[in-house]
C-alpha cells in the first residue's frame, strides 16, 4: 500500500458528524474518525444473517476490508512520523 492509494481509499469516509463544529482537526483525529465509522460499518455487515448477503453487500464489504486496510496502513506511517 503506498499513501496515494490509502489517502484514495478513504477520502469517501464520512467523519465529520463525529466532530463539534468548532474543533480544529488534525490528520490524526481524522483518520481516527473515519476509523471508527469504518468499524461500524464493520459490525453491522458482520452481523448479518447468511441469507441477508447478496452480490451488493458482497461489494460492500471488500471495499470496506481495503478501507480498513488503508486506515491501519496511515496510522502507522503517521506513528512512524511521530
């Protein structure tokens, strides 16, 4: 995974109704935002039925492993910047 790729994957995550509107926000806090939206996200697919699953949420879900991805892929370049 390079930064491109990561950053690309993740610029369609909403985060900002995590945040009071008068916060600054720093790349860190951001990407810790759309983590957790990510996780929910996250859980609410897993905890689907076997019969729920269809081809749409099928593609729903390998996005969202690669967001993931990407997302731990950042922090620890950004902990490596540290």
């Amino acid at each position: 995974m390079d930064n491109t790729t990561a950053t690309s994957l993740l610029l369609p995550v909403p985060y900002m109704h995590l945040f009071q509107s008068t916060m600054q926000l720093s790349p860190k806090s951001i990407l810790r935002a759309k983590m957790r939206v990510l996780e929910e996200e996250y859980e609410v697919l897993d905890a689907l039925s076997d019969a729920e699953w269809d081809g749409q949420r099928q593609k729903v879900w390998e996005i969202l492993l690669l967001r993931l991805e990407a997302a731990e892929w950042l922090e620890e370049e950004m902990g490596r910047g540290d």
